[in-house]
C-alpha cells in the first residue's frame, strides 16, 4: 500500500509549482505584450503560451525526474 503513495508528494509540488508558475508567467506577458481582450488575436495567445510553457517546465523538470526516481526505486 506503501508504493502506490511513493513521490505522492514530490508530483503534487511538482503540478502546484508548474501550474502557478504557467499562469503567473501567462499574466505577466499579458500586461508586457499589451494583450486586448476586446480584440484578441491567435497568434499572440499562442506566443503566450509558449512562452509561458517553456519557462515554467525548466524551471519545473527537476521536480518530474525527482519524482519519477522516487516511484520506480
């Protein structure tokens, strides 16, 4: 019964940090790139997102390996 909560914790750090880290940086480009939301675009939701993705997930990768070593040993 042990094992199935074995890196329980580690993958909950890991979601609550990548998440928060996701929407914060989201916000951010938001109010830097002048986001209208009365008149938005794709491409620019886009280019947000990725941006957003790809800082949060260096950022957050440590933490999936971590947690990955913690459920198979």
């Amino acid at each position: 019964m042990n094992a199935l909560y074995r890196g329980f914790g580690t993958s909950l750090a890991a979601g609550v940090t990548t998440y928060g880290m996701f929407f914060a940086i989201y916000a951010d480009g938001k109010k830097r790139y002048g986001f209208d939301k009365d008149k938005p675009h794709k491409l620019k939701h886009i280019g947000l997102s990725f941006r957003a993705g790809v800082v949060s997930m260096l950022i957050a990768a440590p933490f999936w390996t971590i947690k990955t070593r913690m459920a198979l040993f």
